[in-house]
C-alpha cells in the first residue's frame, strides 16, 4: 500500500556542486519527492511537512550535523536521518549511529551507490512503520465502543458505563454471559481504548488447550525443560507484557494450575518452566466465562483467593434475548457486513422477518444471529429476506441425517462437530455433554483432524 507513494526527501547541504550532484542522483527515482534546503536551521523550520528521509550534511555554516539530528530526532524519531560526511572519522560515525542516525555516508566515489542503497533501505522502514501506525489506527476504530458493539437496549447502555470506567485504569476486569454474547469482542474494546493500546493482546482459551499444554502455553518454558522441549518457548504472559493478557473460559482451568497462577498475580512476575530466571511482568489480566464462579468456588473446583483476585470490575454480558430490538440493529449490521464482503446489492429485512427474530430467544446469542442472517442473504430472493429465509437451530432434522448412508464413526464425528460449534470448542464442555472422558474427546479429534473432517 505504502511503498508506491512518494517519498518525502530533505537534502540539508550547503556545498553547491554536492548539492547538484544530489539532485542528479535522487532525481534518477520519479518517486522520490525531494526539498533542498542549505542550513540546518531551514531544514529544522520545514520539519512540519514531515518527510519520511533527511540527507544530512555532517558540516553546516550555522549549526552542527549532532545538533540537527537531535532535533530532528525530538521532533519525530521516526524520520530516517542518513548522515552524508566528508570526514570518514569511525568514533564519529559510531556516536551518530547511536545517537539515532540511519546511516553514515562519507563523500567518495562509491558515495552514489551507497546512498542510493541507504535511501531504498531506509524507504523500505518508512513504510513499513506508515503501514503499522495505519494498521493500529484502524484496530483502534474497529473497536470504538459505539461501533464495535451495537445497540442502545437499557442492558447494553449499563455495560457501556463500565467499560468506560475500565479503560482510565489497570483494574482486572471478569466478563461473564452465555456463549456467543461477545466477551472477547467486549475484552478487545477495552484493550484498544485504554493507555494499552500500542501493546499486545494476547488471547488464550483456556478449554481448548490440553491441560498438559497449558502450562508451558502460559509460561513459557527453557530448551531441554521436559521431553519434546526442543528450543526456548516465550510464554503468553511474556508474549502480552506491556498489554493485555485475555483468558476466556478461565473457569475451566484445572485447580493445580489455578495456585501458580495466583502467584503469577501476585508477584507479577514468572519463571519459565526448567529456568531460573525471574521475569517481571506488566501486564492487565481480563478473564471471561460462562460459568457462575462464585458456584465454582462453592463448589470446590475453583480457587476462592484466585476468584477474588481475578475479580476486579465485572462485567456481565446480556444475553441477545434481553436486549430488545438490539436484535435488529445487530441483525442490519451483519446485513450490511455480508453484502459489502461478497459485493451484493443492499438486502433488507422485512417487517415480518424482523418481528420473527424479536420473538426468537437465540440460544446462541450474537454467533447464532449472525449464522442466521447470513443464511437468509443467500437463500432469499431479490433483496428482502422474509420469514421462510430465516432457518434457527444448527442442527438438521433427524430424518435427514438418518437418510445419509455413513458408518457409525462417521455419525459420531458428525455429532462432536455439531457440539463443537454449538459450545464454542469448549472441549470439557463438549466431553460434558456427550459423557465421554476428555482423553476420548482428544483422540477423535486428532482422529478428524487426520481424516480432515
């Protein structure tokens, strides 16, 4: 995207015939946009029409090549300063490039080439960094409370008055509500409108990782630390520092991993599994679940010191069944999504369909809608979708899996992959339901993944 703009050059040079020798050399490039200027003072007055690249004279008539790179480097370190000298002196090229400097050019006769060079490396870094600012721009945008999260129910205007007071602090926020309700997409809001922002967020699902795994996953651990441990593995708490650290389904986490990760909490700060270095962390910690934890804690499966520092701001998720004619509005957005990514004409929902999903109670929540509604884009005909295009349930009628000529193993996968998606790959939650060990739930699944079902 970037790297067939054109690049903004400053020459500061006050030597005449260098000064045309550069004009020469730089106009060979039709994308090259370039400025001459003669003393670092006019160089440093123009900084406002940001250009991405300075050649830099090391000796000016009115100031030094230190003091202009100095404040060319306060005023956006992200210009790339090539120093171009006639002094080949290596203690000064060395303080330079410490100093920030890109490179350091002396006047000879290979000077051409290697400013050329320099000029399409450092043209390469410029957009690199355009594109990234660019991109962190537009994950900031996309997660703007008011257009990530849609609806004005009196349910969600409550959620919105916490989240507004999560983001101006560290607090560890628990986001609880029934599968599909969003509370990764309500963790990332957070994440992306806090002082954070400019860090990782790092999402971990604690159900879909084996148990044995999880630890090393969040950890890390050293070269040689236990069978299979090949190299050294940066673990997700390392991976988010600075950031976010997203633990969905944090109820499902087994109790001897709940007392180290306390810890974790506690000390901020980590020891990857066969190391002895101690690693401190800066990192906010936001959990999500579909349980009731206080339950869990009752109960004896979950941690009660772990549960209190976990805690911080709740923050429940409605269901989509308590949110009014949110429905509809979440309904017209995936509508208007779904058109846009497959080049459609505008669909719209008729009277009939939108009082059809306002008496439905999706189980599912948001997933299930959006399934829904764009099922109904491309079986409905012309440009309304009415009632008979609206198909609720995932499951297909008995009769028609019976009519299917497959062998038992098949029909089992068949049914693990429906409750797979029905729970959200919640593996423990899945092996629940269909009363079957977790160990027998893994090798099937490995078992589908070889057959690629």
């Amino acid at each position: 995207m970037y790297e067939k703009d054109p690049v903004k050059i400053f020459v500061v040079e006050d030597d005449p015939a260098y000064n045309k020798f550069l004009k020469y050399v730089l106009g060979l490039n039709p994308d090259f946009e370039v400025e001459y200027y003669t003393t670092g003072k006019d160089c440093i007055t123009n900084l406002h029409k940001n250009p991405s690249i300075i050649t830099l004279d090391y000796s000016l008539p009115d100031t030094t090549g230190e003091s202009v790179l100095e404040q060319i480097r306060n005023y956006d370190p992200n210009i790339n300063v090539i120093i171009v000298s006639a002094q080949e002196k290596i203690g000064t090229a060395v303080e330079l490039l410490k100093s920030g400097a890109y490179d350091y050019i002396t006047k000879d006769q290979d000077t051409k080439d290697r400013l050329l060079n320099a000029l399409n490396h450092a043209r390469n870094k410029s957009s690199l960094i355009k594109e990234i600012n660019h991109l962190k721009k537009e994950i900031t945008e996309k997660y703007e409370f008011e257009k990530s999260i849609i609806g004005n129910s009196t349910a969600l205007k409550n959620v919105f008055q916490l989240l507004e007071k999560a983001v101006g602090t560290n607090i560890s926020v628990s986001i609880t509500g029934e599968t599909g309700t969003g509370k990764e997409l309500i963790a990332k809001a957070i994440h992306y409108n806090s002082k954070r922002k400019n860090k990782p967020f790092i999402a971990v699902n604690i159900a879909a990782i084996p148990r044995e795994l999880l630890e090393s996953e969040l950890f890390g651990h050293e070269k040689g630390a236990f069978t299979g441990a090949v190299s050294k593995r940066i673990g997700k708490f390392e991976e988010a520092e600075g950031g976010t650290l997203f633990l969905d389904e944090i109820g499902e986490m087994d109790p001897s991993l709940q007392a180290k990760i306390l810890r974790v909490l506690q000390e901020r700060e980590v020891t990857r599994i066969g190391g002895n270095q101690v690693i401190k962390l800066d990192v906010r910690i936001i959990t999500a679940t579909h349980k009731d934890l206080a339950e869990e804690v009752k109960e004896g499966r979950f941690r009660e010191d772990l549960y209190y520092r976990l805690m911080g701001m709740p923050i429940n998720l409605p269901p989509l069944r308590e949110r009014g004619n949110d429905v509809v509005l979440i309904a017209k957005h995936f509508l208007d999504q779904f058109s846009k990514d497959n080049q459609l004409n505008k669909i719209l929902l008729s009277p009939e369909a939108q009082a059809r999903l306002l008496e439905y109670p999706f189980p599912g929540n948001i997933r299930e809608l959006k399934s829904v509604i764009e099922l109904a884009a491309v079986m409905c005909e012309g440009n309304i979708i009415e009632p008979r295009n609206l198909t609720f349930g995932n499951a297909r009628r008995p009769e028609y899996l019976l009519s299917q000529e497959m062998t038992m193993q098949d029909y089992m996968y068949r049914i693990i992959r429906h409750y797979l998606n029905r729970y959200d790959n919640n593996v423990l939650e899945v092996a629940r339901k269909l009363d079957i060990g977790k160990s027998s739930l893994y090798r099937y699944l490995k078992e589908m993944e070889e057959a690629g079902i």
